[in-house]
C-alpha cells in the first residue's frame, strides 16, 4: 500500500471518512517541521473556527503531524492542523461550519446533481472496523497500542471544504482513539489548513 494511500486511511479514521479521503490529504505549504513545537500556537493564529464547546485534542493532534512525517520523510512542512471533540451530533457540527464558510447547505452524499465534483459540504458514512484495520500499520509506527479486535459498527462523519483560510473540515462519529484504545461516540473535528502551493 502506498504511502498516500495510508494517509488517506489515517485521515479518513482520524476524523470522518474522509476524514479527508474525498477531499485527497494534499500536501501544502505550511509550517517548518524544525519550529514543530510552536505548531499549536501558529494553528491558533490562523482563521480556525473553533467549534462552542468543543475541546481540544493535544495529544491527538501531535500524532496527526506526527504521521505526515511518517507518510512523507522528505517533507520540510506540516500543515497547520488541529483535533477537538464535541458531544454534539455530526449534524449540527457540520452546519455551523457550512454555515460559517457560506455554504447552502450540508448534502446528504458525496454526490452533486449539478457537478461531477462533490459538493462543499457533505455527509458521509463507514465501517469503522475497516477504516480502522487500514492503518494499523500507521498507528504501530506511531508507538500506539494496534490492537484493534474490539472496534466494530459504522460511523457517521461530514466533509466540509476549506475556502479562503479557513481549514477542511472533518467530522467523524464514533471514532477509534488509537491513543487510549477505545471507541469514543463522541464527534471528532479534524482542521487542516490547505495552503497555497509556492
């Protein structure tokens, strides 16, 4: 399995279907991974629209930006990217943010009646234990426990594109928190900052 193929995996468990496999896990400008640890404060800076109530991941979110490292060594940037976790349903998370970016509306599917492109913001469904079994290898080089045997059932996520310099949206519920190994039903909301290519 290529390497893109395993971080379209990742980013597809991480925080919706998808998380990010229909929008591709591009590989932007972003930040010098040699001023990594002042990536939370560049994120914080950038036009992330934190969702009320939501809480922020820490431990999550260094794990994601350790895992652009891992699927592309020859990279001199991370993306500015962050996790949070609300107990709000996907639905009403993914409004806000298609409401926020000025979109219609948030669509059922992937499918548009009017483009052969999806539409800007979407729901989405999955197999967790597939999306998961995907990047176990991914997770074990992360120094994360793989054992997976327990994850089972189907999740609920959204997609919402990024305009402008707000990030891509991703939304994913039950999720599998590789960290401490369970299955949490909450929903996760995964940002990532597309940059311009330079």
């Amino acid at each position: 399995m290529s390497s893109r193929r395993h971080l379209r995996s990742f980013c597809l468990l991480l925080a919706v279907p998808l998380l990010l496999s229909f929008a591709g896990c591009r590989e932007p400008k972003g930040e010098a991974l040699d001023e990594y640890e002042s990536s939370e404060v560049r994120t914080r800076s950038m036009d992330f629209q934190v969702y009320p109530g939501s809480s922020f991941l820490e431990e999550h979110t260094e794990a994601y930006r350790r895992s652009h490292s891992i699927l592309n060594p020859r990279s001199k940037t991370i993306p500015p990217m962050a996790f949070y976790e609300s107990n709000d349903p996907v639905e009403t998370v993914a409004g806000f943010y298609a409401k926020i970016y000025g979109y219609e509306r948030v669509h059922p599917n992937a499918v548009n009646d009017f483009s052969p492109y999806p539409p800007h913001a979407y729901l989405t469904r999955g197999d967790l234990a597939e999306a998961t079994r995907a990047i176990v290898p991914i997770i074990e080089q992360l120094g994360y426990d793989s054992d997976i045997s327990d994850v089972s059932g189907d999740f609920a996520g959204a997609h919402v594109d990024g305009i402008d310099l707000f990030p891509r949206v991703s939304l994913q519920r039950p999720w599998y928190d590789f960290i401490s190994g369970e299955v949490r039903d909450t929903t996760m909301i995964l940002m990532v900052q597309e940059l311009p290519e330079q």
